[in-house]
C-alpha cells in the first residue's frame, strides 16, 4: 500500500510539473524545472541552487548547478503567467468541496547574509520576529478552512535599493521597477485578482497592512469587506461618530485626557486664547496640537485632531 502510495504521489508530481512546462518557454527549461522543483521539496537546509543541484544530481553537481542558475536568474519566463497557471490547476482542487473564505495579504521574508541579493535591507523578518538582513515579499493568498494559495507574489525594493542605480544595474532590477510601499503592492495585486475574476472573500490584512487607512478606503471602494489588525496606539470611533471636543478652564496643558481637549485661559478679555490639542501617544505623530486666537471659540475640523501612525515597516 506504501508503494503505491508513493507511486501515486511521484505521478502526480510529474504530472504537475510536466503542466508547467507549458508557460515556461523552450523545451530545454522542463528539466532544470523539475529539478528546481524537485529540490525546493528536498529536507536541504538551504534552497538556492547550489544545494539543490547537490542533492539533484549529485554525481554531476557543476554541470546542474550551472543549468539551474541559468534557469533561475536568465530565463525569460514568466513568474505571473507561472502563477496564473498553479492556480488554475490548484484552485479547483482546493475549493472543491469549499469555497475560498478569504484573501490574505501577508509578507514572506528570507533571511540573508549579503547585501547583494535584490532588496536585500535590515528590516522585519518574519521568520526571525526581529529586524534583521533579510529579502521580503508581499503576497496575496486565497484561503479555504482547509488550504491555502498564493495568488500573487511580489518582492518588495527598500526605497534605498530603488534609489541606488549602480546596485540595480548590478542585480538586473528592471528600469520599470519602482519603489512601492508593501500596502501600494498589496493594493495592486488586489485589483489584479479582482480583475482576473477570482472568488470575491473578505481581505485579511495584519497590523502591517490594516494600520493604513489609506488601503483600508481602497479596498472598501472596490467592494470588498475586510478584517485588519490595527497598533494598540491607533484612535478609533463608531461610523458616524467623531471625537468629542472636551473643554476645560485652568492652566494651559491641564485637564488633558484621551482623545481631543479644548482648553480656555481664563482670562475675560474680548480676544481669548483657544488652545485644541490631542494627547501624543509614544510612536506616534499628533496632528494637532495647535493654537488658535479668536474672538469666539470654533472647533477645528476633526482632520486636525487625527493621529497618524506609520504603517510600513
């Protein structure tokens, strides 16, 4: 029963593979794709090429490590029209007795030692749960209870890596590669799913995402709910609701509490001194905190009393 079973799965990963080969290109790609594939399932340490042309074939590493280096960084093949075609042929399995409960917006980061990887930068590692050298990509996932699978996957260039010329013309970046923030990628592969047609899900978005407000209006204007995790330091208040403006006399600065204050002098002059201020919260940057001279008190907009907080890490 083993064997069988075994036989099975060696089938249907040919059998996989093999309809790949349709959106690589030239006949010649099919077998240093199988070899990829076959090694990124390896129990190795390491994926690149090297270790899997080891454990691929080993009696010919050179050789194999050369055809697979060539595969990965020259071949002209597509990554999206690879992508498109996992998920036609993986889809339909998944949501076969289901179907898709949600789209996921996530990153995917890979430790690394250099600085000559593309994107390579000291910023957040999942992996590790600390800032550290690493690449990072911003993926999009369609999920069932049971499986998930990534639609869209796109590596995310620091800003110093977009600005710097030599290291791009080094590493092959694309003169039409620009810097994007991770919720702008998020935002387009989105759209990009919508446009494809696939199953419409609520968005699930983590701090790193959902902390933007300006993704969170996006997604809402193309229709789709979303659940998202926001930093414990982000102001929040029922729809059609605004912070209340409180007022109190005494000494300016006094009587401060969560949320908007407006506080008067004491003074009985015509011209009062009006000071509205928001409470600033560790980490972030107050939009308020101004002061006004009027001969009448007037609220400032509500936009002037926001806190905003940075959401890219």
């Amino acid at each position: 029963m083993a064997k069988r079973s075994e036989h099975s799965s060696d089938a249907r990963f040919a059998a996989y593979v093999e309809a790949l080969t349709s959106v690589i290109g030239h006949a010649d790609r099919a077998a240093p794709l199988r070899a990829y594939c076959t090694g990124l399932l390896m129990p190795a340490e390491r994926t690149s090429v090297e270790p899997i042309a080891a454990v691929t074939a080993p009696a010919r590493v050179a050789a194999q490590h050369q055809s697979l280096l060539h595969f990965v960084a020259n071949a002209p093949w597509s990554d999206v029209a690879l992508l498109r075609r996992v998920r036609e042929i993986v889809l339909p399995d998944i949501t076969r007795h289901e179907p898709v409960a949600a789209w996921i917006v996530d990153d995917t980061s890979f430790p690394k030692k250099g600085r000559h990887s593309v994107g390579v930068a000291r910023q957040y590692c999942g992996q590790l749960g600390k800032q550290d050298n690493c690449q990072v990509a911003v993926t999009l996932s369609l999920a069932t209870h049971a499986a998930s699978l990534p639609v869209s996957y796109r590596l995310y260039l620091p800003q110093d890596w977009a600005e710097d010329a030599v290291r791009r013309q080094k590493a092959g970046v694309p003169e039409e590669v620009a810097f994007q923030a991770k919720p702008e990628i998020a935002l387009d592969q989105i759209r990009a799913a919508l446009e494809a047609g696939l199953a419409r899900a609520p968005v699930l978005l983590d701090a790193g995402y959902g902390n933007d407000p300006g993704l969170r209006t996006a997604i809402s204007a193309l229709g789709l709910a979303y659940v998202a995790g926001i930093l414990s330091s982000t102001s929040v208040w029922a729809h059609g609701t605004a912070p209340r403006w409180r007022r109190s006399r005494g000494r300016a600065g006094a009587g401060r509490r969560s949320g908007c204050a407006g506080m008067r002098s004491t003074s009985r002059s015509r011209s009062r001194r009006w000071r509205w201020a928001c409470r600033r919260t560790p980490g972030t940057r107050s939009l308020g905190a101004r002061a006004r001279r009027s001969g009448s008190p007037r609220a400032l907009p509500v936009a002037a009393c926001a806190r905003r907080t940075s959401t890219t890490p």
